[in-house]
C-alpha cells in the first residue's frame, strides 16, 4: 500500500468529515470528486471517468463501487477495505449496485448527500442516480462538504505543496534556457516536463498553457506548437505537481525586441500582483483581493484588457483543471484562513495591439500574512 500520508492523518480527517455531515444532519456521504476520495483516503486513480462513488455513514462504514480495473488500485493506493465491483455489461446501471450498499447501511428513507459538482458524475449517470434513488431516501446536493475542509492545508500538506513550488522553479529554469528565436515550443515543453518528473513530480491536472505570438493572448492550451520568432513573446502558465498537489506561476517573456506599451503592461501586472499579496491576508475575504486587482487595473486603463477572476486556490486536484474552490472574484465571501495556498495571475491581453503581459504566483496564507513559495525573481525578461 502506497499512501502518501499518515494514519494520523487521514484519521483526523475522517473525524472533521463526520463532524461537518452531523452539523449538517447528513447520513452518508456518496462522494463522486476524485479529490474528495484522495484526501479521505488516499485513493488515487482517474477511473472516476466512469460511475464510482465513495460511501461514508455516519457509523464510519466507508465502501467503495467501482469497476474491476480500479480494484487493485484501490488496494494498492488507498486504506479503503471494502470494495466493491459493478460489471460491464450492455445497459449495465451501477446505481442499481449503490442502491444494494444503502440497503446494507440502513440507509432507506434517510438523508444522503451527494458530490454532484463532480466530473466524475456525468450528468446521464446523476439522472440514472436521481431515479434510482427517487421516493428512497432524501437527497441533498453535498458538493462542497469535503471541498471547504480540503481548503486549509495540513503540515503534511503544506510539505507536499512546497516540493511542488520547488519543481516549478525549476521548470521556469528551462523555459529562460530555452525560449529563443528558432526553438519549438515543443522543446521548451518538453524541457519543463523533464526536470519536474525528474525530481520525482507528477502529471498536472491540467496541460500547460503554452503560446507565442498569436497565441500568447490565449489563457488555456490549445495543440498549435511555434517555432518562435527574432520578435517575439511567449506567455506559459504551468504548475509543478507533486503527489497531485500543485503550485502553478505564469510569465509571459519577451523575445528578441521589447515594445514599450508592453512594458507598461508588466509594471501594471506587478503593481497589481503587489497590492493583492497585501489583501491576501487572514480575515479579509478572497472578493476584496480581486477588488483590488480590478481597482489597479482599471485606473491604470486596462479595463478591457483584464480578467474578472485573478485566482483560485490550490491543492490536490485531478484532471481536467487544477483549479479549486474557491475562485477570487468579485464578491466571493470566503474569509482567507492561514493554511489556505492561492495561485494569483495577473492577466492582461490587448487584442488592439495583439499584446499579452501575465504575471503569475502562487502563495501559502500565513498566521501574519503571506509567503510567495516561488523563488524566482519577478522581473520582466526579456531573451
């Protein structure tokens, strides 16, 4: 068995679990979020593109339904010990094989919650669930129970995100040794990938965001690879990964010539990064920091050229996205809590002059503050 945390751990987190679903007069929890069932457990597969679920009850009977090539995962990843399998077969329905496990739990006629903000419940598979468990037991949509407990980070989380940090240093290493006038964006990719997996780091959760010219304007990844020109910028957002948490920045780099409007793109991006390192403290809430990213845009005239999100927290996250709860926006109630770890991009694209500048950072919530967990230095560069 391979986990990634201790029995203590996991045990703790458990108790919170059962606690926050008594808080809320919940009993069971079908979990479908890959996260939710890594964090509890440290189940750690992405066979949650088909029907799975995680049951916990209020007793702490926790069952898992999957399919047959998740049994040895399931085994070998996690200290879940009763697992069960529903076979593949024409018009095979899995819930009809969950129904079953609620049976044995007693569960007929109480109130069940349910992950349904989950990509691994389809949303054929939560009508199959919805009908199957219609006039059975009262069902209430759970999606953020495990969600808000995984926000503030552990000890032993915090070691992991930190190694994460360090590999995304690394990366960047190789983007400034690579990215010149003649070199694939391939290669730079290609380069960035290896040192991380070499310091024994993982897959993102997501493909790194990668383009230059044209597509430097772009915010998620797309299959076009240049070969960068004698003029150029390249904007890559990535995230070194290690078992599964992630610690993402974002540069765009000037090649060869710089243009100054693009230069007051970069001391707009940085004056902004600073002010929401400022917010990003315990007791303010995550819409005040995008208030004051939106506020040092906009007065320096880049309303249109700004986004209107500049960041999300950071944990461990499965793909498609590496993107978690909860996203800063405007208006977002969440009170920062020291533990929480936040990516915050400062993004600017100016489609008029086909210019892009982002700035990108990813920062641990401290008793006092914050600390920025990627060493490299901020500075514009320019290859």
């Amino acid at each position: 068995m391979s986990l990634h945390f201790s029995k203590e751990e996991f045990k703790s987190r458990k108790s919170k679990v059962l606690t926050s679903m008594k808080e809320q007069n919940i009993d069971a929890l079908l979990m479908f979020r890959q996260e939710s069932m890594y964090w509890l457990t440290g189940y750690d597969t992405f066979g949650y593109v088909f029907f799975q679920t995680l049951i916990l009850d209020q007793k702490g009977n926790m069952i898992l339904l999957t399919r047959a090539p998740d049994l040895r995962q399931a085994q070998n990843t996690s200290n879940i010990e009763d697992i069960r399998i529903w076979v593949d077969k024409d018009k095979s329905n899995p819930t009809n094989d969950l129904k079953i496990i609620l049976d044995e739990l007693n569960l007929k006629g109480k109130k069940i919650g349910i992950e349904y903000e989950a990509y691994g419940l389809t949303g054929k598979n939560a009508l199959k669930l919805n009908e199957t468990l219609e006039n059975y037991c009262v069902i209430e949509d759970k999606s953020t129970l495990i969600t808000k407990l995984r926000v503030t980070k552990s000890k032993e989380e915090i070691t992991y995100v930190r190694k994460a940090a360090e590999l995304a240093d690394k990366a960047l290493d190789q983007v400034w040794k690579h990215a010149k006038a003649g070199v694939s964006e391939s290669k730079i990719l290609a380069e960035m990938q290896r040192v991380i997996f070499e310091g024994d780091g993982d897959y993102p959760a997501n493909e790194f965001i990668i383009g230059s010219g044209h597509n430097a304007l772009l915010c998620r990844y797309q299959a076009e690879k240049r070969i960068l020109s004698k003029n150029d910028q390249l904007s890559i957002e990535w995230a070194g990964t290690y078992k599964h948490y992630h610690s993402a920045m974002f540069r765009t780099i000037i090649i060869g010539k710089s243009n100054p409007k693009q230069i007051k793109m970069y001391d707009a991006c940085i004056e902004a990064l600073t002010n929401c390192e400022k917010k990003l403290i315990p007791g303010n809430s995550v819409g005040e920091v995008f208030n004051i990213h939106a506020k040092t845009f906009d007065d320096l005239g880049y309303n249109k050229a700004r986004m209107n999100a500049c960041g999300y927290s950071l944990g461990a996250t499965f793909s498609p996205n590496w993107m978690d709860w909860p996203m800063l926006y405007t208006e977002n109630p969440y009170v920062v809590k020291p533990g929480n770890v936040f990516f915050m991009h400062m993004i600017l694209m100016d489609s008029v002059n086909q210019l892009a500048m982002n700035l990108g950072e990813t920062y641990l919530v401290t008793e006092n503050g914050n600390e920025r967990l990627g060493k490299q230095k901020l500075d514009l560069v320019t290859l």
